[in-house]
C-alpha cells in the first residue's frame, strides 16, 4: 500500500514519513502533498505565538490534554475527544535544541495517546522555506483527519507573524513583568491577535500588564482584518453567541496559569466562539483564501528564483559579482545586468 | 548642488532626504545609491541584536556616548571621535512604535551631536524588502563618512540573523533571569554572536546567564565562520593582541550595566580587537563579500518576482487562483501551471 493510502488509514508511521520526505521536498512528498490537497481543509488551525519566557510551551500542552478529554455533559458542544496534532516551528534556531527540549517536556505529557501527534520543525535555511515546509506539514496533518492542529512558534519576529498567517486563529501569549521592549513587540503581535492570553496569572505585575494589553487593543485600530466592517474599536470583550454574525470580533484578554491548568476551559471556550465566529461572518473562506494565496505566492517565488538560478550561466554571475565585490558595480546595478543585460 | 554631492559635504539634511528616498526606492535614490556605492566600505558595521527586555537600546547609546568622547591619553588608538550613525530596525513592529519609543529616549542624550545621525526602520511588508533597504540605508551612511554604524534589532528571530548578516561584528545581548525559552533563542543567535554581552549584569542570576552562555559556547561547535580553521573548539576567552592572525575568535563573553554605563569600556576594547581580528585574518574580506553576495541575491529574487508578476496575465494567475482556492489544484500544482504551463 502507498503512503498516501496508508496515511489515510491512520497510519502514524506513514504520516511521519511522509511529513519527512515533503520538508526534504522529495518528489514522491511533492506528488503525495498534491495527491492529498483535496482532502484539506477540515481541521481548525490554531497558531499560538508570543514572546519568549511567556510559556507556550505548556499553555500548548494544557490545551492538548484539554481537547484530548472527553465531551462534559454540560458544553453540550463536542462527543468525542478530538484529535490533536501539535506542529513546533522554531525560526530562530538552525540548531534543533531548543524545539528538542520542548519535546522532552511534552512527551511526558502526551505520549503514548494515539490521538495527539507532535512534529517539531526547525530553520531550513530561508524564511520562504520555512513557512513553506510549515504549510505543507499541516496539511498533510489535516488530511490525515486531525481535527485541531496547534501550530506553536517561538520568537517574536516577522517569521512569526508569518507563520501566524497559516492559522484560523491566532493567540497570542504575554506574561507578566518581561520587561520595557515587549512592548514594541506586543505592537506587532497585537495585529494577528484573535485571542490575547496574559499566562502565568499567578506573577505579580499581570493587572499592569492585562491594562497595558487593554489599552493597545483600544489604541491599535484599525485592524482590519479584525475590525473590517466598521474600521473602528465598537466595544471590548467577547460577544455573545447569536449576536456574532451582526458585529466584529475584539480580540478577548484572558488569564491562565498553564503550568496549574487555571484558565484553560475559558481558553477553549474563547477558541470554540472564534471558530463560531469566523464561519458565520464569512471570515473562515476569506482566511483560507488569504492563507492559499499566500503559499501559493511563496512557492512561486521559491520556483522563479531556483529557475534562474539553473538558467543563468555560472561564470556570467561570477564576473558581475566580482564587479560588485570590487565596488565597480552597485547591487543594484547588478541585477539590472544580470536581468536585463542591461548596460554596465 | 545635488543631493549625492551635498550628502558626500556632510549635509545632514541631504542625508536624510535620501535616506528617504531609498526607503521609497525612487529613482533618483537608486540611482544616487548606484553613485555612492564605490564609496562605501570604510565604516566598521556593527549589529546589535537579542532577545527583548535585554537592554539592547540603552547600550547602544551609551556605546554611542563612548565613542564620542575624544581619545584617552592611555588608549593611544584614536585621535578623534567617532562619527556615529545608529539604525534601529524592528521587524515585529508595522506600527512604528516602538521604534519611536526607543528614539524619544535616545533623543535626550544625543540630541544635538552632528556627529551622531539617528535612524529608525520598521517593517515594510516582506522581510527581504526589510533586509534590502537595511542594507541600502547602510551603505548611504558608509559614504556619508560614519565611522561606525551600529545597527540594533528589536526580537529575536531569523529577521535579525538576517540583519546581523549586515555586520562586521555582532553582539548579542542577553540578561539574567528572562525565562527558559530563552534557551532556544540563545541557540540561533550564537551562531552570529561574535561578541556576548550581559547587560542588566546587576541583577540576580547573572552567573547562571554566564555560565549558560559559556556551556552553549563550548557545546555549540562546529560554528563555522567563527571556527572555520580547525572546526572544533580550541579555547575560551579573547585571544591576546598579536598572536590573533595565528587562531581563531572565539566570542567573549562581557559583563555590562549599561544603564550606568559600566562595562562599556571593555566592550569597546573587544569590537577594537575584533575589528583588528577580522582585518588580519581576512575575515573581513570574507565577510564584505557575502553580504554583497547576499544582498545581490535579494534584490535578484525582488526583481524576479516584480518582473514574473508584471508579465503574467492577470486573468490567467486568477483562474489558476481560483482552482486552488476550491481545492482542485495544490499550491504545488499550480506554480508549474503558472510558470511552465504544465498540464493540470
């Protein structure tokens, strides 16, 4: 039987190797992503992002153990404990350590449930390639009948914000007392919030930091694709079920303890309205349209450079580079040469 | 007078204005960015990046009050001051800030000194325009005259690795007691550290930062720029002046406070010997001309994508979209539609 079929039957040991020949972009994992395409798009994709030292980590690994419960009598909402995979993205190491460590700490959690599924990715190289390979991973995992995939970055950066882009919702995690900077970081954060989570509650310092939060939200308009419609702040808070379709989702700012377990039912519930949300207002398509053709504008991008690349003659680059290594020729004018052999 | 010739007389206000200008990537800027370009490579570049809450921008100017002192009788190694330029890049932030944030804090110490230019960046859409026009300001400012450009980024991500790639000499700043995640970070920057420094040295738990930095240091072989030579670690510490063209730099690691402004001398004294270590060893050659390389790299893939997209139908890109969007066609799928009109 092939991988692809076999993956499809639930084989965990087809899904891990799959997974390993996409990210080395094998061609049996190229035609197996596209063999798999279709069957894509079922699974709520949920990034969480956040400063180092916040605890994703273990807000992750709660929120896991969470979805992996079975239905209590009185949500009403869910029968079957779902099943979860967790995908660990790392941009800021080209080493694995640190996303190595992780892993140790969660498998002492999770292991051994059949249900939960946990990849960690590291760099590879370029930023593109990251999200790229990141993209693929999670749907080959959402073929393979995951309903919630947890996709987990470390940073704060651009590639951060990037590989946000990829989920349906996005929570974005403070703490408490990470000193002056994180501010300008919460500026950058705060526009791919759907849900903003203030962890490790217990720390002194969170009324100052939840306000701080409170009065970015009220400040940071406009966010468009938060507050669309309108393009201003109308209130702050959840709204209440039924009421969705007729206004705009305000990011909620929620407390958890992860390590403890505080907050983590509201923290689903918050995820559950979200995802209500975004498939009554037309936001889910609109995200997953965004979402495609982003990738697909990536992988383009990755292709006409590669194509150039192969095309162009070795020692013609050679010549123009070392113009620019002699500072004859500005990189700018280089590419001109190079592109349009343009005059020099 | 142009603004090329005003810039290359020390006026500030050209300076700015085309600063401007290649930020907006004009003509007339990439045109005058052409003209300077042979003469750029006098500066000594310097990269100044890690995790927030680290003190980054307080060092900065208090490396910037430094070198703005005349020389010490004892130093015997400058005449004059230096002429300063700092570019403050924040990849996190498409507001600007806390960019802005950083500068209003800056202004108070240096406001007023001609021979220190100050200049903020944030994120403007992709990371590689962010690196590019980095690059760019960069290479205004080496032919404006600066002595030395200190290039400081807020996070932590592959954003900063990719402009500290920008630098001569990079420091990484950590402080004691910011969370476990922070591991992980440390990871991928000691790849590009070529300096260490703990600020906030006054706070508990900067031996444990010290000594964790230290184990990662002599763990983290093969680093090779840094141990091209031999590939494997052969000691810690700053080698003595006049034995550095016969070994490698093994980064050091430095205490500072810099809010009080202690440690900043010997901080100094290791960029002067790394600047020296670089110049002996060739390194400096080497790494001038991969970051030409890569700048050249980048503008390539802008240009080849800015000139795939003008190119293409737009009706045909949308059809293709289109199928991808209903599942019928994979992103993988669909760039060989759209670049070598495969078969679907």
């Amino acid at each position: 039987m092939d991988l692809v079929a076999s993956l499809l039957e639930g084989n965990r040991l087809s899904l891990a190797r799959l997974i390993t020949q996409v990210e080395n972009r094998t061609s049996e994992g190229l035609a197996a992503l596209s063999e798999l395409f279709p069957s894509t798009g079922r699974a709520h994709l949920i990034g969480v992002t956040g400063a180092p030292g916040t605890g994703k980590s273990s807000l992750v690994n709660q929120l896991t153990l969470a979805y992996r419960q079975p239905m209590k009598e009185t949500s009403g909402r869910r029968k079957d404990p779902l099943r979860v995979a967790i995908v660990a993205v790392d941009p800021t190491s080209p080493f694995t350590g640190g996303a190595i460590l992780g892993d140790r700490v969660r498998m002492r959690d999770l292991a051994g449930d059949p249900g939960v599924f946990i990849r960690s990715m590291a760099t590879r190289g370029s930023l593109g390639g990251l999200a790229s390979a990141t993209a693929a991973v999670v749907q080959i995992l959402d073929a393979a009948g995951f309903d919630v995939i947890l996709i987990e970055t470390v940073g704060a950066g651009q590639a951060e914000v990037d590989i946000a882009r990829l989920a349906h919702t996005t929570l974005v995690i403070e703490a408490p007392g990470l000193g002056d900077e994180i501010q300008a970081i919460k500026a950058g954060l705060l526009e791919v919030a759907d849900i903003l989570v203030v962890n490790k509650a217990d720390h002194p310092g969170v009324e100052a930091t939840e306000r701080a939060l409170r009065g970015m939200l009220q400040l940071a308009h406009p966010v468009p694709h938060i507050f669309h419609h309108h393009g201003k702040l109308e209130r702050v808070g959840t709204p209440p079920v039924g009421q969705i379709d007729q206004c705009d989702w305000i990011p909620p700012i929620l407390r958890t303890v992860a390590t403890e377990g505080i907050g983590i039912p509201d923290l689903m519930d918050s995820i559950d309205r979200h995802s209500q949300y975004l498939r009554e207002s037309g936001e889910w398509q609109r995200r997953e349209a965004a979402r495609l053709e982003n990738e697909l504008n990536n992988l383009l991008l990755e292709a006409l450079m590669s194509r150039f690349r192969t095309s162009m003659q070795e020692a013609h680059y050679g010549s123009v580079l070392s113009e620019v290594l002699a500072r004859q020729l500005s990189p700018w004018q280089a590419v001109e040469v190079l592109i349009n052999g343009g005059n020099r």
